[in-house]
C-alpha cells in the first residue's frame, strides 16, 4: 500500500537541513571580504562568489521561517497539550520564560553597543575582511564595477569610442555606452577587475595600439613613417604636436610619446590624423 506523502516530516527534516545551510553560510559571509573587493574581484570561497552565498543565506532563512511556520502548525496540538500538562502538574515556567528572556535582552544590548566579549568576536570578522585587503585587489574607487562604460571612459579621460576599440581587441564586441562593467564582465565570464585591466595605458601602449593590418603596429612607427602614410608633411606634424605641448622630431616613435605623456599611442595616431 503505497503511503502518503509525510508533510510533517518533511517539514522537520527541511528545518534541520536549512539551519545547517544557514549556519554554514553565515560563517562564510562572516570571513568574506568587503563587496567593493568581492565585487571587484569576483573572490570566490569554496567554488561559490560572496553574492551567491548572500542569495543562499538569504532565501534559506526566508524558507526557513515558512517552514518554522508550518512546523508549529502541524505539532500545534502536541505543543498545547504539553503545555497544559505542565499546568496541571503544578510546573510553572515562569522563571524559565523570564530567564531566557533577560539574557536575550542583555546579549542584544551588549551587542548593540559593542561589549566584551561580543566586541572581540565582530573584531575578529573585521580582521578577516580587511586581510583581503591589497593594493592589487582594491579597485580604483569603491564600486567601479557598477559605472557604466561611458562614465568609465570619462574617468579615465578617454573616449567611449576608443575603449570600444581596445576592448575589441581582446574580442568584447557591441558594447553599449551605458551597459555596467560588472553586467559587461558577466557577459564575458570575466572579473570587472579583469575587464578594467584592458584598459590599462601600459597595457595599451604594449599591447593593443601596436596592432596594424599592415603587420608592423602604429606604436612602432616614427614621426617620418606617418607622414609618408597619411600624406602630411613632417614637419607640419611636428609643428602641431608642438602647438598642443608635445616635444617630438621626425624619429620619434609614437609608443616613446605615449609614455613620455603619460597616454597612449591612439592619443597621437588621431591627433595627427584629424588634426
């Protein structure tokens, strides 16, 4: 004969899982660090990132309650008549329900205004967070990852067409000026960190700028080369970068400038070009 399906069992046994799952997660987001790094970095403990672990803490607890719910429900006889027992038989719980109630009262209090040794323990987790802490995992300003690509460009003092053009280079392609770094890094399955990273000035002087259809990169080419290439003569090209503060001859290599100005090789490529 084939049995109904058990509710309050299920309802038991769902509350002991989740109290462990809840436990479990909660100590995770206890260690891990701060969001602007977590974000930043996409940090991962035990395969799982910090805002996953939020979304398991959070809808467990939420699923918790329900069931907790339900729980009292299906065992509200058996808990009525066990109180009435203990009417009966004469035990009061009254120093019991005051008990618990006072020290609760007293541990939220301690907590709320930081006393030993509840002080220590938050001491402990605040420790363990800002150990995540290092120049290489911070990002440049707290929650980079939620500006736009447009607003990223503005930060960074370059144009939103030229980033789409270094970031094409790594092959991220049909890039929206207001699509965020983090939604664009999920795209890619990559970090904001990472993301970001393409658009480092070195980065781009050594790596992206130097690429050419013609197989030697731009950044390799001299003053002299370029103007032969795009028609100018030398020595208006010289004059113009001269114009703008630019100290250049017709041997210099546009990759030499960029470094020299603290910019990149597509700076002095357009500057000559539609100058």
């Amino acid at each position: 004969m084939k049995k109904n399906f058990n509710w309050r069992a299920f309802t038991t046994l769902y509350i002991v899982f989740s109290f462990i799952i809840i436990t479990f997660s909660g100590l995770i987001l206890f260690i891990a660090p701060p969001g602007r790094i977590a974000n930043w970095m996409q940090t991962g403990i035990l395969g799982l990132s910090k805002q996953q672990w939020q979304n398991i803490h959070t809808i467990i607890t939420f699923l918790f309650i329900i069931a907790a719910g339900f729980h009292i429900y299906f065992n509200w006889k058996p808990l009525i008549f066990y109180l009435k027992g203990k009417i009966r038989a004469g035990k009061k719980i009254h120093k019991e329900l005051i008990s618990v109630s006072l020290i609760t009262s007293l541990i939220s209090v301690m907590a709320i205004h930081d006393f030993p040794p509840f002080n220590a323990i938050m001491a402990f987790g605040e420790s363990i967070k800002h150990s995540w802490s290092t120049q290489e995992t911070e990002p440049p300003i707290p929650h980079i990852e939620l500006m736009t690509i447009e607003e990223i460009a503005q930060y960074k003092n370059l144009k939103i067409n030229y980033i789409k053009d270094m970031l094409a280079t790594s092959n991220i392609y049909n890039i929206s000026n207001d699509i965020l770094l983090k939604d664009l890094a999920a795209t890619y399955r990559m970090s904001p960190k990472d993301i970001y990273n393409l658009l480092d000035e070195k980065v781009i002087s050594d790596n992206m700028i130097s690429k050419s259809q013609t197989g030697r990169g731009y950044g390799w080419k001299t003053i002299a080369e370029l103007a032969v290439e795009f028609d100018q003569p030398v020595t208006e090209i010289v004059a113009k970068l001269k114009s703008k503060g630019f100290e250049a001859n017709a041997q210099s290599r546009l990759k030499d400038l960029a470094r020299q100005y603290r910019t990149n090789p597509h700076f002095f490529l357009q500057f000559i070009q539609h100058q």
